[in-house]
C-alpha cells in the first residue's frame, strides 16, 4: 500500500520543476521568477528555506549547498542545509520552506530513509509550508519512485515516497529518440511501467516547465505543454492549464 498524503486535510503548496536548467541557462536561473512568485505568494514568506542536498552523488553535499545558494540569496531567501544539521529531524519540522534538489533519486530516497526523513517531510508540507523540488526531488513528490530517468545505484528499503499529489511524475521528459538510437524511448518506458500499472496516472515534465500546487489547484507553468500517459494512451497537457481534476485518485485527463 502506497503511503499519501492527499485528502481533505492536506492543502499543500507544492512546485515541482522538471530541471534545474533549461536550455542552455544558468544553474536554476529559469526558475528564479518561478520560485519567487511562488514563495512570496502567502501573507507572510519565509525568509529561510531547508535544502535537502540528498540527491547529490558526485559532489559533495558542502558543494552542492554553494551551487544553490546563489539562485536562493538572489530572491533574498537564506539557505540552510539538512546535512549540516544537527538534528535532521529537528531542522524539518522548524523549516519555514523545504527544498529537495535534484541527482539520483535512488540515492535521495535511499538516504531520507536513513535519517527518518520522509514522513517528517510529508508532515511539514501537510501543514502547508511551501515544497520546491527539482528532478529527484521533484520526483519523490509523486506516491513512488518508479518512474524516474535514474539508474538504481543504491537500493532504498522501499519505492514509496512522498505522496503528495496521486499521480507519478516523469521530469526531463523528452519525446521521441534520436536517428540511429535503438534504445527504447521515454513513451516506450512508460508504456511499460504503464502496462504493469495499469491503474496509475503519469505526468511527464518537459524541462523548463513546472507543476504548482496550491491546495485544490494545480497549474502547469512555464512555456511548453505537458504530456499525460495512462494505459489508455496519452494526452497533452497544455503549457499555464489547470490541472486540478489530475488531484483526485483515479481521475484522467
């Protein structure tokens, strides 16, 4: 059974980036006016945001802290980091935002499960402090892993994660594949996460683009459309749409 979070209590704040770059921009730069907008948008914004450097593999947690700071800093937000902390447990449920970045969402699930993360993260966000992620951290907004882009480098104890909106999701979504490529593409790799999870609902992120979540409303942000697979097919989701129907269980675009 898929632990979630969604239901009459949980009015969450949630923006799920694809990236942490689009096209050949700077680190998170896309989505500064992005996450200002969304952060300022409560009577009172934080002035600090948790990151979770947890995703990370082949930099260092210090390092990946120094490379999101600046994108943060700019819209005058501090940054502090849970691997810096104490008392992890502590730092997430005084947290006034929280951010998950992006990597390897085996690595990032494998290692909130190791510090007892998960639940206290669905906690916060169920008390409605903003959610930012990216990528893997994005990814785990989802009921489970299954349908990232990762390869599973380490094993986590469970696929589970955040449940914080009823549907997978699919960042970096790319259609198609190349001239002479033989591998399969990311329409066929959803077809098959599909055809054994013939009940779920994928939603695919074109980088760029983004998912925000304000309690009963979902909206698809930025300048591209979206794509919805089922095992029904698939369908576009049409870039600035709402999407709030795709927040109850079981509903299909």
């Amino acid at each position: 059974m898929v632990s979630s979070a969604f239901g009459s209590r949980f009015m969450s704040r949630l923006l799920l980036l694809s990236s942490s770059r689009a096209g050949s921009t700077g680190y998170l730069e896309h989505a500064q006016p992005l996450i200002a907008d969304f952060i300022g948008a409560r009577p009172a914004p934080p002035k600090r945001v948790l990151f979770i450097p947890f995703a990370g593999v082949v930099k260092t947690f210090d390092a990946y802290l120094e490379q999101v700071r600046p994108a943060f800093t700019a819209i005058g937000l501090g940054v502090d980091s849970v691997h810096q902390a104490a008392d992890p447990q502590a730092a997430v449920h005084e947290a006034e935002a929280i951010v998950v970045g992006g990597g390897n969402t085996f690595a990032l699930v494998k290692r909130l499960h190791e510090t007892d993360l998960l639940e206290a993260i669905r906690q916060r966000v169920s008390d409605g402090i903003p959610y930012i992620g990216w990528s893997a951290g994005s990814n785990i907004a989802g009921p489970t892993l299954c349908t990232t882009n990762d390869m599973p480098i380490v094993e986590p104890p469970s696929f589970v994660t955040l449940g914080l909106v009823p549907f997978q999701l699919n960042p970096h979504f790319m259609a198609g594949k190349p001239p002479g490529h033989n591998g399969e593409s990311r329409e066929e790799r959803l077809a098959e996460y599909l055809a054994l999870n013939p009940g779920a609902l994928v939603v695919a992120l074109r980088e760029g683009t983004a998912l925000r979540r304000e309690g009963d409303s979902l909206t698809l942000v930025g300048g591209l459309d979206g794509v919805a697979f089922s095992a029904d097919g698939q369908a576009a989701l049409a870039a600035g749409s709402r999407l709030d129907t795709l927040l109850t269980p079981g509903i299909q675009p």
